[in-house]
C-alpha cells in the first residue's frame, strides 16, 4: 500500500513552511524547534516530498520551500532514513520531474542530486538511466526537468561519473548530451552544453573520443540567437583552449573573429565569458602568433569594455562624493591572511628581493564590485597582452588613448586612466617618451571632482611609481607625493583606500628618497588615524608599517617616534586579544620596530608580554580543542603567527635589549611546541625568531640548543619551501654562535642541505640560504663538513656569486676557504666556479682577500703556468680582468 499522509499531520506540517516565511525572529526560533521535533518521527520527510511534489493546491513559493527543507535533512540525516522513506522519496522524485512549473521542476532537481551527492549514484542505479530516458520525452517540461537534474549531477559529481565506480555512464551519457545541441528549445540546447562542458577541464575520456563532435557542435551553435546557449559556446571554448588547444588551432582564425564579435554582446554575461578567451590566450605560446593580425580590432574592444557599466556606477554610489563619516558594515571587510615571515638575503643592485611566490594582485582598483565582471576581465586581458606583445601594442592604443584621457565625460576618462594603468607593467619601455606628459596630467586627475577618476588615478600612478621615483625628486615625486597625502585624507573612503594603497606602493619604490618629506608624511597619516572607518584604518596599518620598511633606521627620531607612537599604542590597549585587527597592526608595530630600533625601547615592554601571551593562548586553546574536539573551538593559529613575527621585528630591531624581556619570559618553551606545530606558517615564523633571538640573545637560547637541532633538521624539506628556508637560516645563526660546539649537530643537518642544493627547480631565496649555512656549518667544523666538497662546490658558487658583500656572504666563503685548505683536492673539478664567486666579491676584507689570494695562487703552482694559462683561457673576460686586477693571477 503507497504511503498517504495523515490530514492533522499534513496541516501541522504547511503551519510550519507558512510560520518559516515570517519575518520575525521569534517565529523563526520556534520553527527551528519545531523542525527539530518533527524530525523525530521517521515519515516526516514523507509529508515533505508529498507538499513538493503532490499538493497542487498549495502555491510554488510553499511548495518549493518544503523540498528546500527535505534537501537540508537530506544533507544532514539521509544515512538515517528508514529504507521505504528513501525509497518513497526517490521514486517521487522521478515521477515528478516533469512538473509543469519551473520552480517546482529546478528544487525536485537539487534534491535529486543532493541525495546523489550522498554517495548514492551507486546505490540508485536506476536514476542516471532513466533520466537520460526522460530526455527523450515528447513532453517539453518532462525533457527540460531531467535536463536540469543531470547537468546539476554533473556539475557535483564530474569525476564519479567518469570512472569505473559506476561501469562509465559518459559513454552514452556524451553521445546522447550531444544529439540535443540541436534541439528546438534553447533551454534543453543549453543544458545540454552545459552538461558536456563539466568534463572538458578533468578531460573525461568519452568526451576526448567525441572531441570532433562536438567542436563541429558548437560551431553550429555559433550564431545562436539564446544568450545562455552563447554563454556556454563560449565557455566551452575557453576551456578547450586551456585543454585541446591542438584541436582549435586548424579554426583559430575563424574562432578569434567569433569571440570578437562575443565580445562586444548586447548580454554583458555573454561577453565576459567571451573576454575570458583572451585571458586563457594570452597564457598559451601560440598567443603571439595568433593574435598579431587582430590587435586593431582586439585593443578597442578591450579597452571599450573597461568603462564602468550604468549598473556599476550605482552599485559604487559613483554620484556619493563625500562617505567618510559613514560607519563600515563589517561585511564589506574581507578577511586579511597575514603573510609569514621569509629570511631573504641582499642581492647585487637593489633591495632584498622578494620570495617567488609573491602573488600579484593586479588590477583590484574597484573591489566592492569584487565579483568579476567585463571591466576588470578587459583590463585583465589587457594587462597580460601588454605582457605577450610589450611596445607591439601601443601602435594600436596611443591613439585611442589621447581621445580618452582628455574626454569631457568623466566615465570615459576613468577608462582612459585604468587602460594606461592596465599597460604599465607590459609596456614601460615603450610609453618612457609619453610619461613626462602624462604623469603631470594624472597627478591632475587627483583633483578630479568624480570620487572615482580621483580613485583610479591613484592606482595608475602607482603602477608608473617605479618612473617616477627614477627621475630627479622636484620632477614628479615631489607633487606625487604632495597631492596622494590629500588624497590619503580625501573625503571619498574608496579615494582614501585607493591613496593609501598607492602610496605604500610609492613608499617601496621611493625608500630612503622619502626621508626628507618624513615629517609631513607622518603628519598626514597620523591624522588619517582619527578620520578612517574600519576598513581604511588596516590599510592605513599597511601604509605605516611599508613606511618604516622603507626608511628603516631615519625614523628613529624623537620628533617621529613622538607623532607615531602614542596613536598606535592607543590602539594597541583599545583592541581585545580575541580581535582580528590585531593582525595587521602587529605587522605594522613589527616593522616599526625593526626601523626604529632602540627608539623603540619605552614601547617594547607590554608589547613583547601581549606578544607570549598571544602565542600561549592559542597554543592552550589547540591544546584543549586536540583533547576534546566536541568542546573545544579550534584556535586561529594566525594571531600566534603574527605574535611570533613581531617577536622576531622586537628581537631584530632591539638587539641585545631584548635579553632581560627573555629571561623574565617563557618564549623557550613556548618556542619549543611552535617548532613543532603541525601549521607549516607556524613552524616557518618560530624558525625565523629563533634566528632572530640567537642572533640577540643566544645565551637564552644555548641551553635549548640539544633540543632544537633535532627538530630543526627534520623540518629540511624542501616541500614546504619557506619553513625550509628558515630552518636552514635558523641552523646557520646557531652555528656561528656555537663554534665548534657545533660539532655534534652537523651529522643532523650536512646531508639534507646538501640535497637541497642539488634540487632542480629550488628557489633561488632558499638555494641562498642553503649555501650560506653549508659554509657556515665548514667554518665552525671544517673537518666535519669539507669531505662533502665535491658534492655541492659548484651549485654552492653559482648561488652566492649574485647576493652582496655582507656578513653572511663574508662567514659562508671563510668556511669555504677553510675547507678548500683541508679538502684542496675537493674542489679541483669545479674550480672555474670558485674563481667566477670569488670575483663576485666588491670589497671582501683583507683578511679574506688574504685567504682568496692564497688559494688561487695555490692552484696555479700546483698546475703549473702552461696547465694555468690553458685553464684561463675558459674564462670569459670579465672574469679574467677581475681575478688579475683584484688577485694577480
């Protein structure tokens, strides 16, 4: 007998979905209670398949809502359905995706596919036959519901689908998608290549067999006259460039043509999918090649797309000059992930480079619209071109560009802004002539009386700051700076976030150039204190903290310290160890610690105690949530991070002041269960303020010293790149600290390092620091160390030969040289290598100098002037006036 619902039940149940359309809160509180209840009683689920699927005389909002209910509990309890409930449920499902409402048809889909996504495409063997069997239906609503169930079982279990779990459904599921590319309706044409579109990415096998198919497919598809069914033609298309690109290229005249064409689409959906292909293009080494012959109709399309939209405008309150005093809604905040800290070395002409994996965020100048759209997908796309063609493109722009940058109507002239912006990094070179023009008339745009072209101003400028900070000061730097400091106090907060953003950009380039303005600079931020909402207020954190990284030490002035000082402890005492605002003003306290060093003194005491009680705290509360997970909230380990890298900026930037805040402390201990961690950001920042503290205060440290290296030497891995690095420049600090002390350790340490070295495809910061310690390690224990010479003497030179003369490069070639004195015969294969490093030295001191003479001197008796004279012909010739004029050889 089928089940039939109970009347009294069925009313208490449609009370329920009535009551959960109430706005009021009380209401809702009782139907979260109620729902609770309900879900005792094992054919509450019967009651709501029945509203969704059979209680016509119900309207769709009620209807619908009660499968929206059923789908959660599946989500939350299906595993504990009573077999005829599941049964009953599943058999509804089926008879029913044929409803003759759309809405009804779309929820009956998603809750086929929830209790799919449940594990059970196994268990219910009959679904994916029968509702490829519906499709075949004369009935519109029957075809269209099955559709729109599989294409969402599609897009949840792609990769289920294509494996041997389920006997290979694709193999008449594709064939059979494909069939309907040409069906009469547009809403079953494109369900239909949206389905078959969720296997190009995983390249699922029964699509590879019918590849050709289906690009002659979606060529017939071209000229559709539905938006949808162009928005996925293009979509596919995107995907097959990334996937078969080999088999578009035979038709790729004729596809860039059609994407020209979808790029301009009246549906602004249809031309973001179709800017993509750009994107995608742009990364493919054929892009050049493919894309020379169309630039002239390409860059106007792009550059047409990267006006803000009607709707844009709005959404941005593009007409709302002044909002500084109107609060931020917290949601407008986007989490902030603090980056932990990398020992890099100083390379030969410039500042320490950055680590490799710096990720770029490009062209984020409107981030309240940060869901993606055409604008920022054409400047993207322009962007990268710029990076493929460089000066090739400008021929094509320059034109457009004078026409837009002096354009009465502002929303063109902010396009105009954001185009040269796009094409800063690609095309430098080639716009050097124009700049001295241009930056004058952007600086211009910062008075702009739109909020917006003043915005975008600021972002362009900052991607020419490189430029502008390389001319004389009084040229452009002097007025940049002047008008983005208004800019940082405007009374627009995107203006504010834009200046801010900017001016820590001009900050990096201009470093030590800004010492000069610094008391006009300092005023200006400080004032910003008092004047930001939330959100401004981290950027401004950032904004400071840049300042202090990039004039370091010319901060440490009474007059300074006295202007910056009290408002950011003020704000220190005002936040909560619990607040997430912590995290950027650490970071911020951090580099102005750093920078100021002893000028930092008064402040350091409560800063370094809230600092271990930060990393205590977390380090509790993991402990308490590894014991009893069901109680316990597992920690944020980011503020354990963020206090152990302002440990490190304390310890760095105070010295040996730092000793008596050590003593009086319980970092060792704490710093001993960090090492351990099992967050590789955790390890990488305890590694780095152990460092940090060696180099301080090592007497605090030695005692832990037997515990450490162990720990140390197991974190040697390579997989996690940055924890490695600070290990291994960790192990390097203990080592010149240590002396031959360090006996003992080398045996825990030697062999990794030495692997590492070898590595192909190692960052260059790691490589650096790896051949610092090995040379470190040979001259604390020269014995130890200089048997393994052979092993790593040659990738050891050409790591070093680029970093500059300092202290770490001056330790690692004394424990070089002394290992060449015990080992001569190690380095004998390799020795054009040591010869070409040793010429990397500017001024090394005398005694140093001493030691190169010797050894070079050394091998050319040992091999004789003939044997000398054939070994120094292989020598390129700088290498060979070097050694002459420096070393006599």
């Amino acid at each position: 007998m089928e089940w039939q619902p109970d009347e009294q039940g069925l009313q208490q149940v449609l009370q329920l979905l009535k009551d959960s359309q109430s706005p009021d809160t009380a209401t809702q509180r009782a139907v979260q209670e109620k729902l609770e209840q309900l879900n005792q009683f094992p054919d509450f689920n019967n009651y709501l398949i029945f509203v969704l699927t059979s209680l016509k005389s119900e309207d769709e909002p009620t209807r619908s809502l009660s499968g929206l209910i059923l789908k959660n509990n599946v989500k939350a309890h299906y595993q504990n359905f009573p077999t005829n409930v599941a049964d009953f449920i599943k058999r509804e499902c089926l008879n029913n995706i044929g409803d003759p409402s759309p809405l009804i048809r779309a929820t009956i889909g998603i809750l086929i596919t929830t209790i799919a996504s449940k594990g059970e495409l196994q268990t219910w063997p009959e679904l994916l036959p029968q509702l490829c069997n519906l499709l075949n239906s004369e009935d519109y609503n029957t075809c269209e519901g099955s559709f729109g169930a599989l294409q969402k079982i599609c897009e949840d279990s792609s990769e289920l689908l294509d494996s041997d779990a389920l006997n290979r459904p694709l193999n008449i599921m594709i064939p059979k998608f494909l069939q309907f590319f040409k069906h009469c309706s547009p809403k079953i044409r494109s369900h239909a290549i949206a389905c078959v579109n969720q296997f190009i990415i995983g390249r699922a096998q029964a699509l590879m067999d019918n590849i050709d198919t289906f690009i002659e497919s979606l060529f017939a598809l071209a000229g559709d006259e539905d938006s949808e069914v162009r928005k996925n033609v293009c979509r596919a298309l995107v995907m097959l460039l990334e996937v078969r690109i080999d088999r578009l290229i035979p038709h790729m005249h004729s596809i860039i043509q059609y994407m020209l064409q979808r790029t301009q689409d009246p549906d602004e959906n249809v031309a973001l999918e179709a800017c993509e292909f750009w994107l995608t293009l742009a990364e493919q080494p054929i892009c050049k090649e493919a894309l020379s012959g169309h630039l002239v109709q390409l860059i106007p399309i792009l550059v047409n797309g990267m006006k803000y939209s009607e709707i844009d405008i709005i959404l941005l309150k593009g007409d709302v000059e002044e909002d500084e005093a109107v609060p931020d809604s917290e949601q407008d905040i986007k989490p902030r992930f603090h980056k932990s800290r990398t020992v890099t070395l100083q390379h030969e002409g410039g500042e320490g480079e950055e680590g490799e994996d710096i990720d770029e965020d490009e062209d984020d100048d409107d981030d309240t619209l940060s869901d993606w759209n055409l604008r920022k997908c054409s400047a993207a796309a322009l962007d990268v071109l710029a990076n493929v063609f460089r000066e090739e493109l400008l021929p094509h722009l320059l034109p457009l560009l004078k026409g837009l940058l002096f354009h009465p109507d502002w929303v063109i002239k902010e396009s105009g802004i954001l185009v040269l912006g796009a094409i800063a990094e690609g095309c430098m070179q080639g716009m050097v002539p124009y700049l001295p023009e241009l930056i004058p008339h952007l600086i211009q745009c910062l008075c702009d009386k739109k909020a917006l072209v003043r915005s975008i101003a600021c972002w362009t400028l900052s991607r020419y700051a490189h430029w502008v900070v390389s001319q004389p000061p009084d040229a452009h730097l002097k007025p940049l700076m002047t008008e983005l400091l208004k800019r940082i106090l405007d009374g627009n907060k995107r203006v504010q976030e834009a200046a801010c953003s900017a001016f820590a950009t001009l900050e990096e380039e201009a470093c030590t150039e800004l010492v000069p303005y610094l008391s006009f600079i300092l005023d200006t931020l400080v004032f910003a204190f008092g004047k930001y909402q939330h959100k401004n207020l981290l950027i401004l954190y950032d904004a400071i903290g840049t300042l202090a990284d990039s004039v370091g030490h010319h901060l440490n002035q009474p007059e300074y310290i006295q202007k910056l000082m009290p408002p950011l402890i003020a704000k220190w005492n005002e936040l909560k160890d619990e607040d997430k605002d912590l995290f950027p003003l650490l970071e911020c306290l951090s580099s102005v610690a750093t920078a100021l060093q002893s000028g930092f003194l008064p402040y350091c005491e409560p800063v370094y105690q809230r600092c271990v009680t930060l990393v205590q705290k977390t380090l509790a509360q993991a402990m308490m949530y590894s014991q009893q997970p069901d109680q316990y909230e597992a920690p944020d380990k980011d503020f354990m991070i963020v206090a152990l890298d302002l440990l490190s900026g304390l310890a760095e930037g105070l010295g040996g002041h730092v000793d008596t805040l050590v003593a009086r402390s319980n970092i060792m201990t704490l710093l001993f269960q960090c090492m351990q961690d099992t967050m590789p950001e955790v390890r990488q920042s305890s590694f780095a303020l152990l460092g940090d503290l060696t180099k301080a205060c090592f007497p605090h440290v030695k005692p832990c010293i037997a515990e450490f290296m162990p720990i140390l030497g197991t974190n040697l891995n390579p997989e996690f790149i940055s924890v490695c690095n600070n290990a291994t420049w960790a192990i390097g600090e203990i080592c010149m600290q240590m002396g031959v002390e360090m006996q003992p350790y080398i045996a825990m340490v030697l062999s990794q390092l030495v692997e590492i070295i070898n590595r192909p495809n190692t960052p260059k910061t790691l490589l650096e620091n790896t051949a610092i310690t090995i040379g470190r390690l040979g001259y604390v224990c020269p014995q130890e160390v200089a048997p393994m010479l052979p092993q790593f003497i040659r990738p050891w030179c050409t790591s070093l030969r680029n970093i500059r003369d300092n202290e770490e490069k001056d330790s690692a070639f004394r424990g070089i040289c002394m290992m060449i004195g015990v080992n001569p015969g190690g380095v004998v294969q390799d020795f054009i290598f040591f010869c070409d490093a040793v010429a990397s030295w500017v001024n090394p001191k005398d005694d140093l100098r001493d030691m190169f003479y010797k050894i070079l001197h050394g091998f050319k008796e040992q091999v004789g002037e003939e044997n000398w004279q054939q070994f120094s012909e292989q020598f390129p010739p700088l290498l060979k006036e070097r050694l002459a004029a420096c070393y006599g050889v």
